[in-house]
C-alpha cells in the first residue's frame, strides 16, 4: 500500500518494476528490442524444422549473443 497521497506504488522496488515493464512494452509495440531498445536486425520468426518450429525472435542480434554467452557460462 502506499504511504501518502501522491505515492502510486508501495516501494521503489515495485515502481522500478513497473518502469522496466512499461519501457520494454514500448519498445515491443515499436518494433525494437525490449532488452536494449536497438532495431531487430532479423526476422519475426526463424527456422521451420522440428527443433525450431518457426522460433519467435524476441531479442536483436546484439542481445541474443549476449544471452547466448551468459548461458554458455553457467
């Protein structure tokens, strides 16, 4: 619950989550990358085999990579 008036969320944790959630539904409507706001340098969906099965493309190149290499680490 907020503590005053003015507060529309209860902690600062809950509005940064709430600005992170705004920003990357932005992004999402124009066409850009949720995670860096780049331009999706590829297309909507990828691949047709069994293993794909016409993948849906979420992040840019940049940010996949990225993804990819955390993944690769753990």
């Amino acid at each position: 619950m907020p503590t005053t008036v003015r507060q529309v969320y209860c902690t600062a944790v809950c509005n940064e989550r709430a600005k992170y959630i705004r920003r990357k539904d932005f992004r999402k409507k124009k066409g850009l990358c949720p995670q860096c706001g780049g331009p999706m340098d590829h297309p909507e969906r990828i691949g047709s085999g069994k293993k794909t099965r016409g993948e849906k493309i979420s992040y840019c190149s940049v940010c996949r990579e990225k993804f990819r290499k955390i993944k690769a680490k753990e």
